[in-house]
C-alpha cells in the first residue's frame, strides 16, 4: 500500500496547536527548536500564547505552518507511519519540499519568512483578504469575482479551486467583502474571510513574486529522495 502525504497552508494555524502531541512526542518541540534557532526567535511560544493577531500575521502564520508540518510529519514517522510520496497545499509545498529531502528545515524556515514579509510589504496590512466559498460553481464565483472587481483598486479574483463547489478568493479587502455579500446573495452554504493577513495566489503579489526570485535561487536545493506531487505542472 502506497501511503501519501499532504501538507497543510496558511489558514490552519491555532493558538495552542500540537500542545496534546507535544506531551507524548518530544520530536514536536524539538522540531520547533530547530526552526526557533534559524529564525532567532520562539515559534513555538508564539504558537502556544500568541497573541493571535501575530500568529495570523503571514511572516509568522508561514513559518508556524511549515513547522507544525514538519512535527507532524515527524511524529508519524516515529509511530513507522513514513510515506513514499506528497503534496502540499500552497504553502504546505514547503513543507512536502523538507519531506522529500529538497531543502532542510532551517532553509525552509527562512526562505517562508522571506516570502511573508515580501507578501506583507507589497499588500499592507489590512489592505487584502481571502475568503473561502462554498456551495457555489466555479462559473458563479469566477462570475461574482467579476461583479465585484470595480477597479484598479477594487480587484477580486478565485485563488484556489480547491474541490467540486469550494473555492478561494482573494484580493482587496473591500472587493473581497463585496464577493462573500453576492455570495451569500446567491445562497452560498458558507461565504467567509479566512484569517491570513495577505491575499494569496492573485495578481496583488505580482511584485512580491519577482522579489522573491533572488531569494528562492539563493537557497540550497536538492534532488528529491522522495516523491513530490507539485502544484503546478
């Protein structure tokens, strides 16, 4: 039996997350260690204690999510529960990128922190949303993404296709907000903000993407040992 992985982005993070684990599993903390001393700073305090409103701040949501990934994952591989392959959903790519032997941990800390804070400068805080959409078709959100973009300044878009009737949106807070009003307009099972601090995966980050270039070729990769399903072919 083949057993796969898939790792989890931005969106997931809780105060208080792998507490339970941490009591059985030492591996967690000191997965969260491991990352706090690349970073010169306590993830996992922050993770434990907050406040949230940092926690959902992407330079530190990134970097918790990757290592919360990576602490799972290892304590499945303690309880002999490896995989051969994965994949990972948005940022969770970093985290299948560490899984398969392409890049450590600590590089990978880095290079997530790099990427919130270039996200972060290029769409100030408060400035954009997501928003998550249930119930509808592709067509109807792609339609209400439209209706809602008004101008330069008012722009939404789908971000994620994530399954039959569930897609993300993203861009400016207002048109974000408008988006989930035509949603629930429509009769939407579920039309709400998701707590990340930028907006992902839509052409408010085209400019943070060509400033991360420099800094993704600048870290050290390797040939998988693993198997990795990328999000883009």
């Amino acid at each position: 039996m083949t057993r796969a992985f898939v790792f989890p982005g931005q969106g997931s993070q809780s105060i208080g997350m792998l507490s339970e684990y941490a009591k059985q599993y030492p591996v967690v903390t000191e997965t969260f260690s491991e990352v706090s001393d690349a970073l010169s700073y306590d993830v996992w305090q922050l993770v434990q204690t907050g406040p949230e409103e940092k926690l959902n701040q992407t330079e530190y949501t990134q970097v918790a999510m990757l290592t919360a990934d990576i602490a799972m994952y290892r304590i499945l591989a303690v309880m002999d529960k490896d995989a051969t392959l994965a994949a990972g959903h948005s940022l969770g790519e970093y985290a299948a990128l560490v899984f398969a032997g392409s890049i450590t941990l600590a590089d990978a800390a880095k290079l997530v922190q790099a990427r919130g804070q270039l996200m972060q400068a290029n769409v100030p805080l408060g400035q954009g949303a997501m928003a998550a959409i249930v119930g509808l078709s592709d067509e109807q959100v792609e339609n209400i993404c439209l209706e809602a973009s008004t101008d330069e300044a008012h722009l939404v878009s789908p971000a994620n296709f994530n399954a039959i009737g569930q897609v993300v949106i993203a861009g400016h807070t207002p048109a974000v907000e408008k988006a989930i009003a035509l949603a629930d307009a429509k009769e939407a099972r579920m039309a709400r903000l998701i707590p990340v601090s930028v907006p992902c995966h839509c052409q408010l980050l085209t400019k943070a993407s060509e400033q991360f270039q420099s800094v993704l070729h600048a870290t050290p990769m390797q040939k998988p040992t693993k198997k990795i399903i990328s999000n883009v072919d």
